[in-house]
C-alpha cells in the first residue's frame, strides 16, 4: 500500500510506543516522517527532529526544519503526552499544570505551528491521540482523564474552525495499550502479573491493545481514503467503550 504517496508528516512523541508505530506505518506507506520528540534516537527512513511540546520556541523550530525539509507538511500527529495517577487529592496544582501544558497546550503549540503550512496542502489532516479516560471513568486517573477529556473537546472545536481551510482534524481513542508508559506502571506495581491480568480484563477483547493497533486508525483518520471524516473520535479500546457483555460463567461443577 503506497497511499501516503508524496505526503510529509510529523508525528510527535515519534520516538517510543504509539507515536513510533504510528511514523514507521505512514513512512512504510509513502510518507515523509518527521518524528518530533526530547529524543531523536528513531530509524531510518524517519527524520528525528528533538522537541519539546511544553516549549513553544523548541516546537515551532522543528516544525518549521521538518516543513522546510519535505517542502511542507501534510499531516500532524499530536501524540506526545505523559501519564499521571491519583484521585484529585493526590496531585499538587503544579503537577496538574504540568500535565495540562504537555497534554492539552502541547497539541495547540504543535498545532498552532503547523497551520499556516497545512493550509498550503491540498490534503490537510491532523490527528491527535485522546483516551479512553476522555469517555469512560476509571479509578485513580482524575488528573490524566481531565486532559483527554479537553483533547476531545479541543479536537471538535479545531474541526469546527478549520473544516473551511481543508483541514480535517479528529482524534483516536486509546484502550489501555501496551506502551512504555502502562509497562513502567506494571513495573512498579505490587504483583504486576495480577495487575496486566486486571487491565485487560476491562476490556471486552481481554487483552491489552497494541500500539500498531492504535497506529492503523492513525493512519486511516490521517489517509486520504477518510477525506470525509472530521471531528471524528475512533475508539481503539477492545470494545470498552461500548460493550457491557456478561462474565464468563465458571466451568461447570466449579465451586461457587
């Protein structure tokens, strides 16, 4: 599949996890990728770019080398966020500000200094990377569910100024995946194995998702073949969002 054909693209958070799936599958399929991220440490044929999304100078300078190096840009991926855990007890206001300014005014900041060049393309797309946490409650994720529920809300205004530029913009919505972030958390957890057997049980599939997974629907919201899609949120959560199917009932004879 060639359907990225003489398309440029950057990616942020492009060096580890869903944002590295997400530049291999594009540049796999014909895109030039930038991969805007602190570490610049990403194969070949992806341009890495270092960048921080919670300094506007630093993201406005790599946006600016990657347009400058494909002769414009086509498609922006907002992948790049942190985690956080805790009820709203648990978390200073400068931790929320923190989390906030890479989650929320990350995305504005890569936005912001891509437009003028996607407004030159002739197939303008951007797809940021929400969460699961924007639509369903989960237990000790006030802090990061509040980001992704304003990256929702970001996404559909974003759609609603720019539809008459050209500029399609939506977002993908993550189960719990299996990223370095959620393997550091399972790392650290008392009995990891009963932990990872806990996330995926919430999912109706019973796994975890997986970052190719996630970088697929990327791809398709950001393809030309999703020409008609904007303000779009695509679930990629093994069916958390939607399903409420029943317990498996234990083998029978088990003891109740």
């Amino acid at each position: 599949m060639n359907d990225f054909a003489g398309l440029s693209a950057l990616v942020t958070g492009g060096a580890s996890g869903i944002g590295l799936a997400t530049a291999l599958l594009l540049a796999e399929r014909g895109a030039k990728v930038a991969s805007l991220d602190l570490s610049t440490d990403v194969p070949a044929p992806l341009l890495g770019l270092r960048a921080d999304v919670a300094d506007d100078a630093s993201v406005r300078a790599a946006v600016a080398a990657a347009a400058e190096a494909f002769g414009g840009l086509d498609i922006v991926v907002n992948n790049a966020g942190i985690g956080a855990q805790g009820t709203v007890e648990d978390n200073p206001d400068a931790e929320w500000a923190r989390v906030f300014d890479v989650n929320v005014v990350g995305m504005v900041r890569v936005a912001r200094a891509a437009l003028p060049h996607l407004r030159a393309s002739a197939h303008a797309a951007i797809v940021n990377t929400c969460s699961i946490a924007a639509t369903a409650g989960l237990p000790n994720r006030a802090l990061y569910s509040a980001t992704k529920g304003a990256v929702l809300s970001l996404t559909l205004a974003m759609a609603a100024d720019h539809v008459r530029e050209g500029i399609r913009v939506t977002c993908v919505n993550p189960g719990t995946a299996a990223t370095p972030w959620v393997e550091r958390l399972l790392a650290a957890a008392a009995d990891p194995a009963a932990e990872r057997a806990a996330l995926a049980a919430r999912q109706p599939s019973g796994r975890l998702v997986t970052a190719e997974e996630v970088a697929h629907a990327i791809a398709y919201l950001a393809s030309p073949a999703a020409s008609a899609a904007t303000g779009t949120s695509l679930a990629v959560d093994g069916g958390m969002a939607g399903l409420r199917i029943r317990p498996t009932p234990p083998p029978e004879g088990a003891r109740s």
